[in-house]
C-alpha cells in the first residue's frame, strides 16, 4: 500500500489522506468504505470524521441543517441544544 500524504491524529483515531483516497481509521480498524473521489476531490462521510475528531454533530430538521462542533447561540432552540448536550 502506497504511503499516506499526510495523517491527522485526534483521540484514538487517525484520518490517513493519500492522492487518491481517503482512509478513516479509528484504533486502526478502517470504519468508512463509503470515501469517493468526484471531480478530483475525495470525499468521506462526515459523521465518521467528527466522531474521529471527537467533535458532535446534530441535526436540526427544521432548518435542514448539520452543526459540527458548539452551535452558533440563537440558530436552534435552547431547548433543542440543551437536549442534544444531554444525548436524549
């Protein structure tokens, strides 16, 4: 297997980037076969590399919207925040 461009390590886990594909481990067991390169650009699902990162992501129906990280203060409900903080 060809070397990795660059790692980034947070936590337990690893993303691997190569020229041509990205690689999503976590203790280094690969989680993520659904990575695609479009248009020059790999791609990989976001979800895996914040739980990498150790970063929430949420949510919110209403506005159709992924947040990543804190929430911007006024774009949810308090309520909503408080209940994704809480992991009900």
């Amino acid at each position: 297997m060809d070397a990795a461009a660059g790692t980034l390590v947070r936590g337990g886990g690893t993303i691997d980037v190569y020229l041509d594909r990205v690689q999503v481990k976590v203790h280094g067991e690969r989680i993520a076969d659904s990575t695609f390169l479009y248009d020059g650009t790999t791609y990989v699902p976001m979800r895996a590399a914040c739980d990498i990162l150790e970063l929430p992501v949420n949510y919110y129906g209403p506005t159709s919207t992924a947040y990543i990280g804190e929430v911007p203060a006024g774009e949810v409900p308090k309520a909503e925040v408080d209940k994704w903080k809480s992991g009900k």
